[in-house]
C-alpha cells in the first residue's frame, strides 16, 4: 500500500476508527463491506496509541474522511474549542486528549466524531438489527456498561451525550454486600453489572460461572431493569445489548425474561423482538464509524 490518490485525483476511500479503552480497530475501505486494510492496536498511552494510528493510515491512501467511534466521555459540540477531544475520563492518562481534531489535521481530511456506542447504534440502524426503527439503543456491557440512542436515525447527543450506564438500580436482595466499583456512584449500574464489577464479587467472567451460579440471575436482574428503564424512557422498537458480558449464555434469553416480568404487561411491546443482540457481531462500532466518515464529507457540502 502507499499514500497517494485515485488517478482521478479524487479520494474514495474512508477511515474508521472503533477508538476503546483496550484497543482501537482501524480500517479503510470504500464501505463497511469492502474493507481494503484493517489493523488492531492495543490502547496504550495517547501519545503510543494515536501515534501509531497515525503513522498506519499514513502508510495507506489518502482518505476521503474518517470517522471516529470512540469511548468517552467526549466533547460533542461542534462549536465547542475542545469538539472532539476525550473529556474528563477514568482511563488514565486520556482526560483532555485532543482525539478527532489530530486525526483531522495529520490526515488531511474531514472527520466524523461520535461516542462508541453512538457509532455502534448508527451501524445497527444503517446495517443492522436496528434497521427500520425509529428509535433504538445500542448498549454496551463490558469493561463498563454505556448506551447510544438514535432517534430518526440522528444519535442522541443533547447537553453532552447519554451517561445511561450510570443509572443506580434497585439492589439485587443476594447482593446488598457489594459496594461497587465505579468511581463515581459506587454501586450505579456500570459499578454492579460491568465485566469487571463481575471479576471483584465472585473472581472471574460471568461465563466463566457455572449456570446455575446466582452470579447470572443478579446481573440479569440488574440489566433487566436497565431494559425496563429504557423501554419506559425511549419506547424503542429496538434494545441491542452487545459487549463481552453479553457473550454469556442464556444471558440474553434471562434478560428477555425478566424484563418481560419488570414490565408486567405494561409495555406494548415483544420482549423477544425488541431486546436483541447486534446484528453486526461485533463490527458495529467499525460499521459506524463508516457511516460517521460518509456523515463527515455530507456536513461539509
Ligand atoms: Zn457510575
């Protein structure tokens, strides 16, 4: 590969970045569905990680834009001196990252900038399980535990960007012990229902517990009423939960479950239609960071 134009002189190929707290995924293509090159790096410190970023899609075509899918919290606001950037995060070393302006400058093109879980429900509603909908969440259940709202196909941005993984749930009654890991809250939901809030009460991965283990019904008690909250909130046609966690077995059929008995009827809605997994496996960031990049060149005409 090398850096260069078409021999028209007009650049077709976009970037996308599904940026995260353990790796970023890089790729180039003219779409989604024809990926031209892709890599992942491990996420490191901003200096290590957005440098080799840079330095990889220097060594490709020049790009037509970029989109950028990226964990948070991130500044949203297109009139704001710091749009773009990683904003006050528990990641080391990221607060205050300039993220989608470096790209923009290094690279030479226009930039698309949205949460990662923004992105991913911009993929499942433009190529996946969200297509058709008019509203639908994407959630995230992994090292913590987020959520991304499209309404009319716009992601939901508002003051700064939906925090839904810091909703404090009704304690589980065999789980009044924990404390809970988040920073912030204690025992919100990211601090009792994330992958590593799993790891500090019972030592290992939830799939990793046996099934009949009362780790699985605690976490799907927890993440059904997070389904309830956003079913009473949004009225989505669509709840996508992806990440790690959701990788357990049976999870998400427990969540369908007990979100059907939270409920009691009171919703219109198909528990078994409306709570589902990606579509996109677990290209839905990358999917929308595709879609971010088309977004990108779209805004600026
Ligand atoms: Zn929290």
């Amino acid at each position: 590969m090398f850096k260069g134009v078409w021999e028209d002189g007009v650049p077709d190929l976009f970037g996308a970045i599904e940026a995260g707290g353990t790796k970023f995924v890089l790729a180039i293509g003219t779409s989604h569905d024809n990926i031209v090159a892709q890599t992942i790096i491990p996420t490191a410190t901003p200096d290590e990680t957005l440098g080799a970023a840079i330095a990889w899609f220097q060594d490709q075509r020049q790009l037509a834009a970029i989109g950028i899918s990226c964990f948070g919290p991130v500044e949203l606001d297109r009139t704001s001196p710091q749009w773009g950037y990683i904003t006050q995060t528990t990641k080391p070393g990221w607060s205050q990252t300039d993220v989608a302006g470096l790209f923009g400058r290094t690279l030479e093109c226009p930039v698309g900038f949205d949460t990662d879980v923004n992105g991913a429900v911009l993929g499942e509603y433009t190529h996946g399980a969200a297509r058709g909908c008019d509203v639908a969440i994407y959630v995230t259940v992994g090292t913590g535990i987020g959520g991304g709202a499209i309404v009319n196909g716009v992601p939901l941005h508002g003051f700064r960007h939906p925090e839904m993984g810091h909703i404090r749930p009704r304690r589980h009654a065999d789980d009044m012990e924990f404390d809970g890991i988040c920073s912030f809250h204690g025992d919100c939901l990211e601090g009792l229902a994330s992958g590593p809030a799993i790891k500090a009460r019972w030592g290992a991965s939830l799939s990793a517990l046996a099934d009949n283990h009362p780790a699985h019904d605690i976490i799907a008690d927890y993440l059904s009423q997070f389904c309830a909250t956003l079913l009473a909130f949004y009225s989505p046609q669509r709840i996508i939960l992806g990440g790690g966690v959701m990788q357990t077995p049976r999870l998400l059929d427990r969540i369908k479950g007990k979100t059907g008995q939270l409920s009691k009827d009171y919703f219109a809605y198909d528990p078994q239609a409306t709570i589902a997994a990606p579509n996109l496996d677990n290209m839905s960031g990358i999917v929308g960071a595709f879609e971010l990049a088309r977004k990108a060149i779209d805004d600026k005409i």
